[in-house]
C-alpha cells in the first residue's frame, strides 16, 4: 500500500462470515468489474443468487464484508477494468486484485496437476487440496522487483519493446527467480536490462498488479557504473532523464509512477533525497 494504509482497516478472516442481503459485491464479467452505475462495488440484495457463479469470500473492509463471483452472461452489463479501479483507489484496486485473484485461483486448480484428481476445498484457509495427493493449491502471488535508478538528479527509465506505442518511459522491473533473494533480482534483472551496476538500494513499498498475479517490491538504486545497453528484444531505449525534464511516465497509482514522482519530490524539496 502507497496512499492509503492506515485509512481503512482490512481484514482477511480464514472463514467467510453469514451472507446478508447487506454484503458488497465484486462482480466479474469478461474479465472486468460489472458497474451499472459506475460504481464498482454492488449490493447483495440487488442481485439475484442464480446469477453469481463460483462464489468467494473477499475480506472485511471497515469491517463490511465483501465478496466476488463471476456473473452469468445474461445481460450486457456497463464495465470496469482493474486499471480504471486503480485510477479510482488504491484500497478499491487492492481489494479488486484480490477479488480477481482469487476467482482465477479457483478456476485454475480445479484438479490436481500431479494426479488429475478434482481438488476439493480447505475449510478455513484460501486452499484447495488434493486428498490423494495431500497437495495444497494456493492463489498465486508472482514476486517482482521494480527499480528507478538514481544518479543526483537523474533518474534511468526505459521503454520496453511492448510498450513503445504509448510511449511512456517507466522503471525497470522483473519476475524473482526461483532461489534468489530480492537484491540479487534487483542486481541481474538491471544487468539484464540495461547493462549498468547499482549500488545502495532503498525500499520504497509495495503493490498488487493484478496482470495477472504479481506483487510488486519497488526500490530506489544509486548508479554505481557502466553503459547503458538495452536488452535486445526487450528495451526499445533507455536514457538519463533529469527531473525536471522527465518524459511521459505511468500514473501515479502505479508503483513506478510513484516511485518517479516521489524521487523528484524528493530531490526539489532538498539538494537530494539524503540531504541534511
């Protein structure tokens, strides 16, 4: 959480509490949130139940609860993507991350991928089991690093080769690989990326990027030496940009978006980030 932790109190209870007709809604069709009235969130009492499919039990939100379910295809409902919840609040986008995750979660681990066998559900965890196996199936979370890299009042952004028509420069990111500790992520995926060395790294926070699963784990690096020379296939271009003279960057509800703006906050209200 960026904004907003400490505003609202969320709770992720093991068991779901009764249904009442006063419970709040996240309802999916074609992958994005059905929104009658522009508002993300629906009534239970305004849905009929046979229309709701693979019901699950999101979390307490100040203490109301909220659920998700996917919604039959009867109708042609006004939509929401996950980016526009984002844009709309950090603890909506959360809590629709989650809702999202959880629904795919349950679709994707319907059986065992070591025996075929149909799991079942685990009372009192999100957890699907294999009996015959005693394998436990969780929602996925896909840990990645992201990285803006700092040189005074300069800061590294890049454009990937998948995002050039929007032309946005962002920082650089990457999956976690099996086996390795964050700053050793941090250290190759820029490597990688870039071809440069950092040094002192500073962890900025966190956030869900429900596209699908990954939990974002943003730092700020010091240059420490080398050339750029973006990844072929991958960066389409990458340079220095001082902050005042920054280029189109992501928005602000977005983990590198925060952390650029940040940084130049940072550097405007000092003579650095560190001074004093």
């Amino acid at each position: 959480m960026l904004y907003e932790l400490g505003q609202h109190r969320i709770e992720l209870p093991g068991s779901a509490p009764a249904p009442s007709a006063d419970d709040r809604l996240l309802l999916w069709q074609g992958g994005e949130l059905v929104s009658p009235d522009e508002n993300w969130v629906q009534r239970r009492s305004d849905w009929p139940s046979a229309q709701l499919i693979h019901e699950e039990f999101v979390g307490l939100l100040d203490g109301h609860p909220y659920y998700t379910a996917q919604l039959d295809h009867a109708g042609d409902w006004p939509r929401l993507g996950l980016r526009d919840i984002g844009l709309r609040s950090e603890t909506a986008f959360m809590l629709a991350a989650r809702a999202r995750g959880l629904l795919d979660w349950r679709r994707q681990h319907r059986f065992c991928g070591q025996c075929g066998q149909p799991t079942m559900r685990l009372p009192g965890e999100s957890a699907m089991v294999c009996e015959p196996c005693q394998l436990r199936f969780y929602p996925r979370v896909s840990p990645c690093v992201i990285v803006l890299i700092t040189r005074g009042p300069e800061v590294l952004l890049a454009q990937g080769v998948r995002h050039r028509s929007s032309g946005w420069y962002s920082t650089l990111a990457g999956f976690v690989e099996t086996g390795e500790s964050l700053e050793q992520a941090v250290h190759r995926e820029i490597r990688e990326e870039v071809g440069v060395e950092v040094t002192h790294l500073r962890y900025q926070g966190s956030q869900t990027w429900p596209f699908p699963h990954q939990l974002m784990l943003g730092f700020w690096a010091d240059y420490a030496g080398g050339e750029i020379t973006p990844e072929p296939g991958e960066i389409a271009d990458a340079q220095w940009f001082h902050v005042d003279h920054l280029p189109q960057f992501p928005p602000g509800f977005s983990i590198a978006g925060y952390m650029i703006e940040a940084y130049r906050r940072s550097w405007a209200s000092s003579d650095g980030p560190f001074s004093g």
